[in-house]
C-alpha cells in the first residue's frame, strides 16, 4: 500500500475545482494537495498565522549546540533557519504532511512531489521513496528523514484540514464569483425585439451592436418602437448575505484549531486578550508538539520549543515576580534581570 503526495502544476481557477487543488482520498490511498488553496484568504491567514509562530521561535536541544544551530540558523546551505521551518509547517498544513532529509551536515526540505511514502501491509515497517528532479528513485530508510504530520488516522500518513473544508470553501468561492460577476457586469438587462422572429446569429448581432453603441455607464440608450429595454437586478439581500457571510470563515478559523477573532471575525463573547491567551496556551503547542515529538523521536535528543515569546500576559509576570520579592524569594536586582529591565 502507498501514499503518494504530488503538487503539480498550480492551474487557473476552475469553477469545478476546489481552490487549485484539493486534499481528496481515492481508493488507492492517494492523497493529492497543491499550493493554489492560499488563493483563499482565509486559509491564507490561518496558515501564514501557525506557520509564522512555528517558524519565528526556536527551537531547543538542550544537550546539543550543533544541532540546535543547524535546526534554527542554518539548516542547510540554501535556506535560513525560519525559512526552513515556515516551509516545513505551511507545507503540512497545506497537505498534512512535510518531509526533510536528515544529512551529515544539517536537513534538506523535501517538496511532497517528490516523496512518497510506502508501507507494508503486512509488518507495517514505511519506506520513503525519494524522486529529485524526475531523477532515479531511491529509498531513504524511516531513521534517516523527519515526516511532520498535523493530523494522522494510522501514524503512517497525515490529512490536512482543508479536508474537513472543500463545503465550506466551495461555497465561499461561489459567493465570491457571484460578486465579482455582479461588478464586472454593471449593466444587466433584457433588449427585447417586438414582432419578429429572430435566429440565434441575428440575436448575437443585435447583442454585439447594441452593447458597441451604448457603451460606458453615463450612455444614452436610444431604442426604437420596435425594441424596448429592460433592467434586471439582484437581490440586495442575496449580495449583503454574501458580503457578510463570516460562515465559512469561521469553519475555516475553526479546523485550524483558531479563534475566528483571529480571523477578523467578531465576536460578542470574547476580547482580543482572552482571544490570545487561548491560542497561545492551546493551539500553537499542539502544533509545535508536532515537530519537537518528530525531532525528539528521530534524533533521539531532548528537543522543546522556546516559548517565551509567547508570553503574552507581561503585566501578569510583573505583578507575580512583585510579589516573590516581597516574600522575599527574589531580591530587587533579581526581579530587574528576570524581567529584562527596570520595571521594578
């Protein structure tokens, strides 16, 4: 059994596609995902917001400077560290999986169209196929490459949420057709021709020959008594409920594990704080679980996540350190240097 990740080439939009591609399963176990889903602003967001927090913090080998190094500074001679691991978390997001090579000298970002990833049905042991530039294929033992998965039904192979969301995104790219149709159209109207019997090439001609002299929004339509025009309008409801349609973006907000505050979706119950405060303290450390527990299992090193800067109650740490030095467990110099300056 095989699972097969290709990208392929990022087409137009299609009205009978979801975004460029879409994260659908077939029956033999093939999962195809591509990059054209950012064309939706939505999805855009929650990946740059998750994938800007994975790559911007570092990431700790407590008991391994090298290594520490190589993950966040220089992973390899083409890419920077945050670079390196914003390709790494936009890419499992986007298709629910993302591969680098472990080498002598640091980790090489593997593009999902040029891996897949075997297993035997009957030991269950994966094997990696790895195809560079429509090279010879080779195969690179389990140990010897880092696979980051966000969602996994089997351990073998992960899903990406735009799975749970071709409904949702369909319908918002329609909304969003309908509305730009709308306004690249701005005369909608109905030119009937009294008293004659008119074929389809006669129709196109009056069509193409009225539109021609009646151009621009300020023209005089000027019709004789055998023609008369009419006007047709869209509902403006129907426009203001796809104006202000936030539906799919909260299911888009909530696949991704975000608040829809974070999507600039209001909402009564919650303020920007609390909005925070709930990222920071649940859904960025899921997702940074799913790299420390790839590296920590591959590497066979302690591996954590730096998340001091992620620390967003600064007033909290300053009145709870207040209080230490008034029992006495900190000393003024000390509460100083823990907050990084003279705040006491």
């Amino acid at each position: 059994m095989s699972f097969f990740f290709d990208t392929g080439e990022i087409e137009p939009d299609k009205d009978t596609a979801f975004l460029d591609a879409v994260v659908s399963m077939s029956s033999n176990d093939s999962m195809l995902t591509g990059a054209g889903s950012l064309r939706n602003s939505d999805v855009f967001a929650a990946i740059n917001i998750i994938a800007n927090d994975l790559a911007s913090n570092r990431i700790l080998v407590p008991k391994s400077s090298v290594l520490e190094t190589r993950l966040n500074d220089k992973p390899n001679a083409n890419m920077s560290g945050r670079d390196f691991k914003f390709a790494l978390a936009a890419q499992m997001l986007l298709s629910g999986n993302s591969f680098a090579l472990i080498t002598e000298d640091g980790f090489q970002f593997v593009p999902n169209s040029q891996m897949a990833v075997e297993q035997d049905d009957v030991t269950g042991q994966l094997t990696y196929v790895y195809t560079q530039n429509n090279q010879r294929s080779r195969q690179i033992a389990p140990e010897n490459i880092l696979h980051f998965k966000c969602f996994t039904q089997d351990g073998a192979v992960g899903i990406s949420p735009l799975y749970a969301l071709q409904d949702e995104v369909a319908l918002q790219k329609k909304g969003n057709n309908l509305l730009k149709g709308f306004f690249n159209t701005p005369q909608h109207s109905i030119l009937q021709v009294h008293k004659t019997d008119l074929s389809s090439d006669a129709k196109q001609n009056i069509r193409q020959k009225f539109e021609a002299s009646n151009k621009g929004a300020l023209s005089t339509v000027i019709l004789d008594d055998s023609m008369s025009l009419q006007n047709l309008t869209v509902d403006e409801g129907l426009l203001k409920a796809i104006q202000t349609n936030e539906f799919s973006t909260a299911k888009i907000a909530s696949a991704f594990g975000l608040s829809q505050n974070m999507l600039n979706v209001e909402t009564v119950h919650s303020s920007t704080s609390q909005t925070e405060a709930q990222y920071y303290q649940s859904t960025i450390y899921k997702y940074m679980d799913c790299f420390t527990s790839e590296l920590a299992f591959k590497l066979g090193k302690q591996v954590i996540y730096d998340d001091s800067r992620l620390r967003i109650n600064r007033q909290q740490d300053i009145d709870n350190i207040i209080e230490l030095v008034k029992a006495g467990v900190y000393s003024p110099e000390e509460a100083k240097q823990k907050l990084g300056g003279n705040e006491i």
